[in-house]
C-alpha cells in the first residue's frame, strides 16, 4: 500500500489492504479537503486506487483494479468489483452493490441497495465538454440495472425499478417499473415478475413487501 504524505488517510479498525494499492492519490482539481477516510474492516484489492477528498463507510470490499475518485462520499458496506470506476462528487448510499466494469459518471446520485450489474455505463454531460449543465442520473433505492444498460444524464430510476440489459434509459423511470429497449420504454412492473424457469414465481416478492410496508406507514 502506497499513500501521499501530504494527504492524511484514516483507516478504520481492522483493514485488509493488499499490496498494490494506492490510497489517498491527488486529484489535480481543487478540493476542500484532501482527507481520505474509510471506515472499519475495509477490504481493498490489490490495483484498487481512492484519491484523497473522498469518504467511505465501513465494509468497503473492492475487487482489482478498481478508481474511486475525489469528492465522494460513500456509505456503508460498498462494494465494487473488477475494473469498475466512480468518478468525482457522487454520492453513494449503503448496501450498494457494482459489478466489473462499470463506469459511475460525476455527479451521480445512488441510494441505497441498488446493484448495478456489469457493464453497466451511467452519463451526466447532455453538451459534452459543456461542464456547466453536468449532473449525472439519480438512481433510487433498491433499483437494479442490467448488464450493459446505459443512463443518460439527469435521468431519475424509482425505486425498485429494473432495467434491462443492453437498454438506452433516456427518459425517468417510475418506482416499481420494468423497463428496457432502445430507448427503454415501460413493459410493467417488477410485482408482475415471473421466473421463466419455473423456480420462483415472483423472483420480486421483498418489493411487494417494501409496498405494504409503504402503505402502513401511510
């Protein structure tokens, strides 16, 4: 493990840092702070780089190969595999879940428990090159998105929603929605589910149960 002096990096207890890793890298954009904090019992891979200015929660699991840029602040129990890549000022919330490959433009919002599947690219620049109006998409909790599926930018994903693999999402996408194509167009909602496998009949029950639980607090 390797660090920049000139930038503290605060471990939690009981970190796993493998040879190779590259903790509290200097972004060469001006930053407020420069402190990196991870929270305890990290497991971080080796070829994992995290600039400083970025702060994550306990849990942290990376595979190899992993970025996480400056100005970030993560939740708990984050993990991020294979060659995938946060860019700078997201925002990240706990239990969420990245697979390899995956890019996570600037200025991304994700909340908690949403898995993004491999390959999965978001965007956040609608000019490109034009900083001015960049904000990349919301996506909101326990959404899932499939493999390969691209968002654009100021895109919201509601809740629980799940997009196809290989989709274009260019336009909102409700809470509880299926959604895929290109463009992604609405084909229903994740309750209506069925495994074409016959081994669960609603592969989505725990969204019915978040559905009911909504409703009581209501």
């Amino acid at each position: 493990m390797t660090n920049n002096r000139d930038n503290p990096v605060r471990l939690g207890k009981d970190p796993a840092i493998d040879e190779g890793v590259i903790l509290g890298y200097l972004t060469g954009r001006k930053i407020k702070s420069a402190d990196l904090v991870i929270g305890d019992e990290a497991h971080v891979r080796s070829g994992t780089v995290i600039y400083a200015g970025t702060k994550i929660g306990r849990n942290l699991e990376t595979g190899h190969g992993v970025v996480i840029r400056e100005e970030n602040e993560i939740g708990d129990r984050f993990k991020i595999w294979n060659n995938s890549t946060v860019d700078y000022g997201c925002r990240i919330g706990n239990n969420v879940r990245i697979h390899c490959n995956c890019y996570v433009a600037q200025y991304t919002t994700i909340e908690d428990d949403v898995f993004l599947a491999p390959g999965v690219t978001t965007t956040n620049d609608p000019h490109p090159i034009c900083t001015k109006c960049m904000t990349g998409p919301t996506i909101k909790r326990g959404a899932r998105i499939c493999a390969s599926a691209t968002i654009l930018p100021h895109i919201t994903i509601g809740r629980f929603a799940l997009i196809g693999a290989g989709s274009l999402v260019a336009r909102d996408v409700p809470d509880y929605a299926v959604a895929f194509g290109v463009p992604a167009r609405l084909r229903g909602k994740v309750t209506k589910l069925k495994c074409r496998r016959g081994i669960l009949e609603h592969p989505y029950d725990y969204v019915e149960d978040e559905i009911a639980r909504e409703q009581e607090r209501t």
